[in-house]
C-alpha cells in the first residue's frame, strides 16, 4: 500500500513537472514574441519624438533670445514645442514658445509680474523658503517649505499677480517619517 502512494505521487509529480515544463516554454516563448512586439512600439515611439523635435533646445533658446534678449530663467517643453520663461533687458519677464519642427517664434507673452515679484507675493502668503520654481501657461508655482514645517505649492498668476491656489501638506516631514517607521522598520 505505501508502495503504491509513493508511486502514485511520483507519477503526479512527474505530470506537474511536465506541466510545468510545458508551462515555463510556452510562456519562455511569448514572453520573447511580446518583447520583439515592445522593442519594435518603442523604436517607433522614439523615432516619432526624434522626427518631430528637428530643433534642439540649445538651437530653439537661441531663437528665443534673439527674439527677446534677457537671461533664460527656466524651459519646458511639450506639444512640440519649447517655451522659455526669460528675463528681459526691459527687467520685465518674457514667455517666449519656439516650435520644435520648424523653428519659428509661435508666441511672445509680456508678464506682468517678474518671478522674484510674484516670489514676493507668494512668500507673503505662505512664510518660509523657496524651494523650486516652475513656470507653466502664465503661472509661477512655487514649492514653499514653510515656517510650519510643511510645503506648500502656491500658484502666482504672472499677469495679476494675484495668488490663484496654495494647496499644503497634510503632515510634516517629521510626522511622515514616523508613519513610515511605524509601518517598516529600519533607517531613513
């Protein structure tokens, strides 16, 4: 009788190795028709990004500058295009969008307000030291560590210069650091 358990899952092991045998090259063998099939999308993906942007960004702040002198204080770039926050000779702020295929000046925006104006404006509402400073569709979003321990994202309109949002973090960094530890011990 134990003769014949042990032959018997002798035979159900040697049909659940078989299975999986079976199993590790047919998913061996689709794994490599996927990855073929992936290698080829992101070649593509790449040369229609590559196709696209014909002009560098080093070649599209030249144009920009030579459309509004200044100093380029900082560059984005989507929908085919660059867009270049700079400050001007005039000490006014530019926003200037060179088409990355052609080239060609698509838009030049006067600002109201400078960055370190609406710097200004935003510290007054939210106390603490700048961070980082982005700049997209005609609004500065600064990245506050406040006073009170947490960050802060207050968007400036760089026309009004009025503050359109600040959105806070619920807790502090302290306070995150502890929940983590709390959750998975070890060193931060």
């Amino acid at each position: 009788m134990i003769g014949k358990v042990l032959a018997g899952k002798a035979v159900v092991a040697k049909a659940v190795g078989g299975a999986t045998i079976g199993t590790a090259i047919a998913l061996g063998s689709m794994t490599s028709a996927f990855a073929s099939d992936g290698q080829h999308i992101t070649s593509t993906k790449a040369s229609a990004h590559t196709e696209a942007a014909t002009y560098t960004q080093a070649q599209a702040k030249a144009i920009a500058l030579k459309n509004c002198g200044g100093t380029v204080q900082s560059v984005s770039f989507e929908n085919n295009a660059y867009t270049f926050l700079i400050h001007g000779q005039d000490n006014q702020d530019h926003h200037v969008k060179v088409n990355a295929h052609s080239g060609k000046v698509v838009k030049v925006e006067k600002l109201s307000f400078s960055r370190s104006e609406a710097q200004a404006v935003a510290l007054k509402n939210c106390g603490g030291t700048v961070k980082s400073v982005g700049f997209n569709d005609g609004v500065y979003t600064f990245l506050i560590h406040g006073k009170d321990s947490r960050d802060h994202h207050v968007k400036v309109n760089a026309q009004s210069g009025k503050v359109i949002q600040i959105q806070s973090a619920a807790f502090t960094k302290a306070q995150i650091q502890t929940i983590a530890l709390k959750n998975c011990s070890g060193t931060i």
